[in-house]
C-alpha cells in the first residue's frame, strides 16, 4: 500500500512539474501569483520525497546529508521562486540565479545520488562523495543555464559538458579505489 501510495505522489509531483515547465515556456502570459505558488510548491514537495524515503531507509545514519540536502533544496527553490517572480534580471540579480539555482540542483540532487548508489553500487559512498556527485548535477545545471543565457547551449556542448563532468567523476573514483589498503579499516 505504501509503495502504491509513493508511486501516485511521484505521478502527481511529476505532473506538476511538467506543469510548472509548460507555464514558464508557453508564449501565453504569466498565471496570477497564487495559482503559480501552488503549482510551484507541489513541485517543491515533491522532490522532498526521495528525501523522506531516505530518512524512512534502515541504512546507516547519515543524518547531516540529509539535514544538509532538505536545508540546500529548500532554501534554493523558495530563493528561486522569489527571484524569478519578484527580481528585475539586471546584473545582480543574475548572477544571484546561477548561485540560487546551483543551491537548488545541488540539494535536489544529493538524495537521488544516494539512491543511484545503493542501486548501482557495490556499497554506500562517503557522505563527501555523495556530496561531491551532487555538486556536479548543481555545476552542471548552472553552467548549462549561464551557457543558455548567452544562446550558446545545444545538444552536442550539454552532453560535451556532461561527459566532461562523468569522465571527472569516474577518474576519482578510480583514484579512491586505487589508493584503498586492506589494512584500513
């Protein structure tokens, strides 16, 4: 029942994230302030699951990474919604997107990591690496957004990017793995 239940809100936040897109890309003018709140707080709470199926998980205690993940993802969507509804995109402001939407992808992003890992991997990560793999999904949605700005983004630079990020990533884990002795322990 509970899985059933999980998988009706991930449709439902998943819908009003698609929602959310088409309202900020259509041509049509912007939905009054209290229907887009609602629209953008459905999509807040739902990336707030993975990090409540994580809190619920009979692993190990990695409360910090989750205190931290809640604390970056909300504090970078509200920021965000603030900054796109309320902000005049001078210099200033813009350049506060790309740190508010880093912020964003970045908490966002640590709860998927750890579920990646669990399902992929051999065994859990370090919190730091954890950490580390969701600063690249941050880097990378920033760096595609600044890139955007100057309409210099296309298929072959995000996946150029992409790959430049993974390659990183593989190479240090090849070196972490390298450098690991039986004897620590």
């Amino acid at each position: 029942m509970r899985n059933a239940l999980t998988l009706v809100a991930y449709a439902v936040y998943s819908a009003a994230w698609l929602l959310l897109i088409f309202l900020v890309n259509s041509a049509a003018p912007p939905p009054e302030f209290s229907k887009a709140v609602v629209v953008w707080a459905m999509a807040i709470i739902g990336t707030t699951i993975p990090v409540v199926n994580y809190l619920n998980s009979p692993s190990e205690d990695r409360t910090s990474l989750t205190l931290s993940a809640c604390l970056l993802a909300t504090a970078g969507w509200v920021t965000f919604i603030l900054l796109t509804y309320f902000a005049v995109p001078t210099v200033g402001p813009r350049w506060l997107f790309f740190a508010v939407w880093f912020t964003a992808l970045t908490g966002t992003a640590i709860p998927f990591a750890r579920y990646l890992n669990l399902r992929f991997g051999k065994s859990l990560p370090p919190e730091s690496v954890l950490l580390r793999q969701s600063i690249w999904v941050g880097l990378f949605g920033a760096t595609c957004a600044w890139l955007q700005l100057g309409r210099a983004l296309n298929w072959a630079t995000g996946l150029l990017l992409a790959a430049a990020l993974v390659a990183i990533e593989i190479f240090l884990l090849l070196r972490a793995r390298s450098r690991w002795r039986p004897d620590d322990s």
